[in-house]
C-alpha cells in the first residue's frame, strides 16, 4: 500500500515529507487540488487520493488550487483534535514565500487589516467594519525594479489572507487572477530587446506563492516538528530572471 501511495502522489508531482501513524506531512505541487472540487468531482486532489489508499484522513489546514508547498493532514481523530487545538492557539508557525508585483515599503511590516467574504462566493475582501480580525507579517528577502521577493508570516487562518493583505498595500502577487493582474510572468516583460524564435511561453502562470514551511507540536510525541518544501522550478526561474535583468 505504501508503495502504491508514493506511486500515486507522485504522479501528480506531489512528494511525501514526512508520514508515521499519526500524520502525513506532503509537498503539494501548484494546480492540483487538496480537497475534491465542488462541482468537477473527477479532478484529481490530495484527499481523494489518501482516503483511498490510507481510509479515514482528516484535514487540517488547506492550501489554494495555484498555491505549492507544505500541507499536513491527521490519521486519527487524535492527532486532528490536537492540531486543531494549536491552530486555534496559534501554536502553528506556517511560512509562505511568494514574488509580488510592486516594490513592498520598508524591510518587514504587519498588515492588520480584517476580512470578509465578499458578495462573490469565494472571493474575500478587506472589510474594516466588520470583518474578521486578520494578521500577515512579511520581510522583504529581495528587491527588485517592479518586483519584490518576500517571506510571509500569517498569524491568522482567512481565506486567502496572504493574497487580499498585499494587495490591500498595493502590492498583490505575481500571477493573482482574483486579487491582481492575473498575467503569466513572461522573460520578454523583464529582458531587454527580447527576440523569440516562436510562440513565447510563460515562466510562470499560476499565483507565485509557495507554502515553505510548517512548525507544529507532533501530536503524539509533543516535540517540535517541522517540515519544509524547496521553491518550485517556477517561481525559481522568475527569481533567477529578476536577479539577472531587474537586480
């Protein structure tokens, strides 16, 4: 069976971090899924896949459609009541990366700024009188002409939180169809005097955020337990553009 899952999870490009009898800790791949679509039921997703090798799986926390990176998920009833006591006390550390479109102002800063869905299912929206109270801290790790490369804290849980608060400061993500231009990353938008041999493809298009990393109590041992996933090949191709011609 465990051979089968590997199987299985890597043909969606998706690679175990860390599996025990508790929890299963995997690197998800942009554009696929964590939990079954609405209304396209046949499109693969993470849930689908590890409640039919491994039974019962309980989630945890998700991940957007375009988003890469780290997502858990609980064995037990346990182990999913223990983490979702230190979620809500906020005992989990969750670290995105992600490439913004705009310059970010000063080197670290909080954006404090409360959410709602808006009239729009599936669509937040930044709400300051009643919306739900809402937290992102970010560092800037790299500058560029346009651009800024940035590392992502959020201290609360909403519905696409990371995305709506850089684009409430004017900065929204590389590739955001909802809250930003929506455009592929291109290497004609940043290289001087471009010339293509043939129809140009994007070096990236989908929303340039990654989920790299994750910090929670295991919860049968209670030590630390912490998991990473290395950037994409996207998003590593768009910084390795941006270093070269916007540096």
């Amino acid at each position: 069976m465990e051979r089968k899952l590997k199987w299985r999870l890597e043909s969606t490009g998706s690679e175990i971090l860390y599996d025990d009898d508790d929890i299963i800790v995997l690197d998800k791949p942009a554009n696929l899924l964590v939990l079954p679509d609405r209304y396209r039921h046949h499109l693969p997703n993470l849930l689908s896949i590890l409640t039919e090798e491994l039974g019962k799986i309980f989630i945890v926390h998700r991940l957007d459609k375009e988003t890469s990176g780290v997502v858990l998920f609980a064995k037990t009833a346990e182990a999913h009541a223990s983490l979702n006591e230190q979620f809500e006390g906020r005992l989990v550390e969750k670290l995105y990366v992600g490439i913004a479109s705009g310059e970010v102002p000063g080197e670290r800063g909080r954006i404090d700024v409360p959410l709602s869905e808006s009239h729009i299912p599936g669509v937040m929206r930044v709400d300051r009188k009643s919306g739900k109270a809402s937290v992102t801290e970010y560092q800037v790790l790299e500058r560029f002409h346009g651009y800024s490369f940035l590392e992502l804290r959020p201290r609360s849980g909403r519905m696409h939180q990371i995305r709506v608060h850089l684009k409430s400061i004017g900065v929204p993500l590389v590739g955001d169809k909802i809250y930003g231009e929506g455009k592929p990353f291109f290497l004609s938008s940043v290289k001087p005097s471009y010339r293509s041999s043939g129809e140009e493809k994007p070096l990236l298009d989908r929303t340039a955020l990654h989920a790299f990393a994750i910090s929670f109590d295991h919860p049968r041992t209670g030590e630390r337990s912490n998991h990473s996933a290395g950037l994409p090949k996207d998003m590593n191709s768009v910084l390795r553009y941006l270093r070269k011609f916007r540096g």
